[in-house]
C-alpha cells in the first residue's frame, strides 16, 4: 500500500508539470497536439478534438507536443498564428516556464494542507531519547532513563529549542566522565528529576549510553492565515535545502554522485515514509515536486532550461537556431537524458532489499 501511495505521489507530480505547460498553452489559445505521461510506446491512449492524451510506457517524466513539433508530412499550415512557433517570444517562455511554476505553487499548497490537517514539523526545547544502547548495563537505563524520554535540562540548564542543543549535550556528556548530572526528563505528562555519572570510555570521554535526536513534534496551524504562513515557511527552508543540495552536487559532483536518486530509489523512500504515517507524504511529496521544478529549469537540453536558453539566444539573434541545429541539440540531450534515467532505474533496483537479499542467497 505505501509503494502504491509513493508511485502516486511521483505520477501526480509529473501529471502537475505537465499540467502547467499544458493550461498555459491553452490559456494562450495555442494548439497542442499531445500530452503525454511518459516516454516510449503508449500504453493507452486517447484522440481528443485537436489533442492526443497518451499514457507511455517509460516512466521517466512527460511532455507536451505541439503540431510545430510533430512530423511535416502532416501538413501543417505553418503560417497559422495558433502555433507555438508563430507566438511572441513571451508567450513562448511562459508556456515553458508553467511547468516549473506548476510545481511549485503545487509544493507550496502541498504543505498549507500539511499544516492545516496534519501538522508541520517544529523543533521543540529538550533532546529526545528514540533508543538505550544496552538497555541493562547503560548507565542511562541504570539511572531509570527509558526511550521515548525527553531531557529538558541538565543542571537545571534549559536546553532551548536550537539545533546546537544536541552538540551542546554531547560536549556536556563527554566532558563529564565520572561527574554527577542532574537532567530533567519529560516522560508523556510528567516531568523528572534524574541523577546520574557519565562513564568513563578508554579515549577518556563520558558516555550515559542512549542515542540522541533532536525533539521534533508537530505544529497544527489555528486557521487558514497561520496554515498559509506556516506553509511559506516550510516552503522557503526546502527549496533553499534543496538549492544548497544541488549546488553541492553540481560543486562536487565525483563525490557526490552516488547519492543522484532516480524513480525507483524515490519511490523506495516515499514506501519507507508512508509506512510509519501517510501524513508524512505531504513533505515528501512538496520536496519532490521542488526538486522536480529545479531540476527542470537547469540550462540543459531537453530541460525546459535548455529551452528558455534558446528562447533567450533567440532573443539576441533576432531570429531563432536553424532547425536543424536545434533538432540535433535536442535529440542528444533526450537521448542523454533517457540514458541517465535509464541507468538510475536499473541501479537502483538492483540495489533494493529484495534482490541484495536474493544475490545473497545464489552466492553473488
């Protein structure tokens, strides 16, 4: 069920991308020949009045095709003024960009729902205790410590809602080995106090032997106003995470490679997310569809960057590329595009559970 939810998301989002080329175009008054899920052969298929609707066999994105595109043995009037080729270059570059916009208007009103029926994500004061290591010889577990337990204070030192309040305990620990510490603990309702001594490791520093996370619960706005601020927020800290990350990867891209996820690997995230709680998938959800849109707007061949970018040397030519030069750049970058997606998928497959567990068992 959490595989099927997390395929859906991944098909919705893709459908809203294509969705925003597709509305601006018709917005416009400019014909379009196909809307297409997918690439390859159809699966299925429907004629429209003027437009082909096709569910295709690739599940590696989507596209709008216009009759400009398409084969000229057609017989196209390519003088009719409805055809993208024949609109201003404005008409053009937002036909372009609403697929990105799409996005992340989508994204953005993903977490206002978030907020509204769920709830955001909210750093609260204290550290959480998700787990004891060695629950019966801790000195954490000794001292009464359980998981689930939040430290609030140590010394009657509050631990404020920071995201430095987990090293700040850790130094704490560390430079106390064989120190009393005085912590107070929320456990549900109710708060205590706990005395315990850091022991001793052989590099010399103290451990209480716990894992530690930071306290994260869960905000619910009071009302379409704070459902909307709250999802702004969210939504200006993840595209901003999600810009660093790319730019990290573009910076470092040897390094960082291996961490380049395709359909297959997102799709196992979106399982492991939604098995604890559906809810969670509204994050996931807007995460993918911002990184949909940034990657889309890359200056890159069969990118709508790669588009805009020609848009704009149009712009400074006075006249468009010859067609042929465009037709080579954009059947390389699809091809390059294609293979990439392609190798993702099957990487990332054979690196799922089920078939390591497999390779394992013939001896691979």
């Amino acid at each position: 069920m959490s595989v099927l939810a997390a395929i859906s998301v991944l098909a919705v989002l893709i459908i809203v991308h294509e969705l925003g080329h597709f509305t601006a175009a018709r917005l416009q008054g400019i014909r379009v020949a196909q809307f297409s899920i997918g690439f390859g052969p159809a699966l299925l298929k429907y004629q429209g009045k003027e437009t082909l609707y096709a569910l295709r066999i690739v599940p590696l994105g989507g596209y709008v095709g216009f009759p400009d595109d398409e084969d000229q043995e057609k017989n196209i009037n390519l003088e009719d003024p409805d055809l993208m080729r024949n609109r201003p270059i404005l008409d053009r570059a937002l036909v372009i960009s609403a697929g990105v916009i799409a996005n992340l208007i989508f994204a953005y009103f993903l977490l206002v729902a978030q907020a509204g029926f769920v709830g955001v994500q909210d750093l609260q004061p204290g550290i959480a205790i998700p787990q004891i290591i060695s629950p019966e010889e801790s000195v954490a577990a000794k001292a009464g410590i359980k998981a689930g337990d939040i430290i609030l204070a140590v010394n009657q030192q509050p631990l404020e809602a920071s995201i430095d309040n987990l090293t700040q305990f850790k130094k704490i620990i560390q430079n106390s080995p064989g120190i009393p510490l005085n912590l107070t603990i929320q456990r549900k309702e109710l708060n205590l106090e706990v005395k315990l001594t850091p022991e001793k490791t052989p590099e010399g520093q103290g451990k209480i032997g716990v894992l530690l996370s930071p306290n994260i619960g869960f905000r619910h706005s009071q009302g379409i106003i704070e459902a909307l601020t709250l999802g702004a927020d969210t939504f200006e800290h993840l595209v901003v995470l999600t810009a660093q990350g790319f730019w990290q990867l573009i910076s470092n891209f040897s390094e960082n490679i291996n961490q380049v996820a395709g359909p297959v690997k997102i799709v196992e995230y979106g399982a492991n997310i939604a098995k604890d709680n559906l809810g969670n998938l509204y994050q996931f959800a807007a995460l993918i569809s911002i990184n949909l849109a940034i990657i889309n707007v890359l200056p890159l061949p069969a990118l709508d960057g790669g588009q805009l970018v020609f848009l704009l040397l149009e712009a400074l030519r006075g006249k468009p590329l010859p067609d042929r030069i465009l037709e080579g750049i954009m059947q390389t970058g699809l091809f390059l595009l294609l293979s990439l997606g392609i190798f993702l998928i099957v990487r990332d497959t054979v690196s799922l559970a089920i078939f390591q567990n497999l390779a394992q068992q013939i001896g691979l």
